[in-house]
C-alpha cells in the first residue's frame, strides 16, 4: 500500500523535471478522491462549500497555514459560502506528488 500522503512533506520543485503523466496523476489521484483531476492532468481542484463567509475565510486561513508549513502554494478563490482551490506546481507547469500531498493535507481540516 502506498504511504499516506498526508505523512509526507513536500519537497521543493526547482523545475527541470517533467510534470506526472497522467497514469501517475490518475494513481495519487486516488488517495484525494474529492479532487477532480483536470482531463489534461494538468491541475487538480476542489470547491468546498460553506455555511457563511466567516466560515470559508477561516477555512482559507487553516488552508494558508498549510501551505506556507509546506512551502507549496495553491490559487485559492472564495466568497460567501465557497472556497476553491486549484493546485498544480508553477515550475513545471503540471502536477507533482506535492500537489497531491497539499491536498491530502487540506482534506484532513476540511
């Protein structure tokens, strides 16, 4: 069995290597199965609903802590009752296992 990706930390991407291929995306893609996986294999994301703003800004902040812990940044969009999330890593232009383990992460506080 694969190790849990929210034991993992992510590792910094200094470019230079190519994105996870889709088979690679589409098998961690299972260990984050509320994420949906872009058809390119690209991105993934994930909205998350809810009750108020109030919530979903505290729910932001707990998201921006762990993503500062993890030095791995995702573009997050939110309102009143709402937060989007895409994550994908900027150096290499597509999905890493960073990706993956950020959003493990995020799940755990969702």
């Amino acid at each position: 069995m694969a190790e849990d990706l929210t034991a993992k930390t992510c590792v910094p991407c200094r470019g230079g290597i190519p994105p996870l291929t889709a088979d690679e995306a589409k098998s961690l893609a299972r260990q984050t199965p509320a994420w949906t996986l872009a058809a390119d294999a690209h991105h993934i994301s994930r909205t998350f609903k809810f009750g108020d703003f109030k919530d979903a800004l505290a729910f932001v902040n707990k998201v921006g802590t762990i993503a500062e812990a993890e030095g791995h940044h995702p573009d997050i969009e939110f309102g009143w009752g709402y937060c989007a999330i895409k994550t994908f890593t900027h150096k290499i232009d597509g999905l890493h296992e960073n990706d993956f383990i950020l959003a493990a992460k995020i799940d755990k506080v969702a």
